[in-house]
C-alpha cells in the first residue's frame, strides 16, 4: 500500500495532505458474499442506525450468518415484520433466489473484472452501480473503483480543491484520471477528510 500513497501523493498535492492529515488506509472489509450484499440493500437510503437494527431484527429472525434459504424461509410478513418495506423485501428475495440458483455466484466474482462484477451485481433487483462499486472496494477490495456519482466523494472534492459548486460526476471522473490506478484509496481518504467513510 506504501506504493499507492506514494503515487497519489506524488500525483496530487491536495489529496496528499488529505493523506497526512488522516494516517493509514485501513478500511473495513466485509466478506464478498451473499450477507455482505444483502446488508447493503437493507442500509440503502436509511439512516445507520435505523439500518443497523433492521439488519439485526433480521438476523434474529433469519440466523447468523445470513443465508439465503433461511431469508427465503420467512413469509414477506415476517419481512415486513423486521422493518422492511415491500420493496426491500423484493429486493432481498431476488437476491436470495440468484444466490441459490447460481445464477449469481459469489465465489466467481474475485476472478472478473470491475466492469463484469458490477454488470452481474446490478442484474439483482434493487443493486445500482454505486452499491456495486462499494462491494468492489469494500468487499472485493479493488484498489482502482472511483464511485463519481457517490455525494460524500464529490463533496469532499468541492471542499479539498475549494470549488464554488459540486463537480459533477464526469468532473470527478476527470480529475481522478491522474489517481489510478488507486481511485478507491483516494475516494477513501476523500470519505474520511469529512468523517464519514463510505461502508457496506
């Protein structure tokens, strides 16, 4: 990793005093598989906390670790029953009906590349590029995903380099050009200079 910080250092001055001022990367990975997933579609659009005690009213009800014969055991009333919405509940049925059929095969996705794992993940209902691009980084641990539509990165930006509005996506994608091939150490170091890392 000191390869990674050396570059982005030497690549952009601004992100290298992100980089000084926030110490080690280190972030926290999560397992690349079925739970993993399903506990992004639970956090999506919620609050942590509120997440955080779905995903374990759901793990009660379900069993740890969170497999997908026992999600697909529970009633869409006992899904609701946690604190799901239909919707969520639709969702996590999907994935758990791929997941047990194969046709979503978690232990192949380490030998596909970035673009073919976020075609894949994003055939499951309810998974966008952006919960994709944080299973690359913080499940897969790609070193080179940059998440430009993600807010908390384009926030970041606007501050670090004193911008008048928020860059766009392709603003993003521009200036992170000079960091690969080590977009997602820099996204994650864009994440702490707020305080609020990006996690699934």
């Amino acid at each position: 990793m000191r390869k990674a910080i050396l570059h982005l250092k030497q690549a952009d001055a601004v992100l290298g005093r992100i980089i000084e001022a926030h110490g080690p990367f280190r972030p926290r990975l999560r397992p690349p598989g079925f739970e993993t997933l399903a506990r992004s579609i639970v956090y999506q659009q919620l609050s942590g906390k509120v997440a955080a005690a779905i995903f374990a009213r759901l793990e009660a009800a379900a069993g740890t670790p969170l497999r997908p014969e026992a999600l697909l055991a529970l009633s869409g009333e006992d899904l609701r029953g946690v604190g799901l919405s239909r919707q969520k509940a639709a969702y996590l049925r999907d994935l758990a009906e791929q997941t047990r059929s194969g046709a979503l095969d978690f232990p192949s996705l380490p030998g596909l590349s970035d673009a073919d794992v976020i075609e894949r993940l994003t055939r499951v209902k309810g998974v966008g590029v952006w919960t994709a691009q944080m299973f690359l980084i913080f499940a897969l641990g790609r070193l080179d995903v940059l998440p430009s539509g993600d807010l908390g990165v384009r926030a970041a930006i606007r501050k670090a380099y004193r911008l008048k509005e928020l860059p766009t996506p392709g603003q993003v994608e521009r200036r992170g050009a000079k960091w690969r091939p080590y977009c997602s150490v820099a996204s994650w170091y864009l994440w702490r200079s707020l305080d609020n890392e990006a996690a699934l």
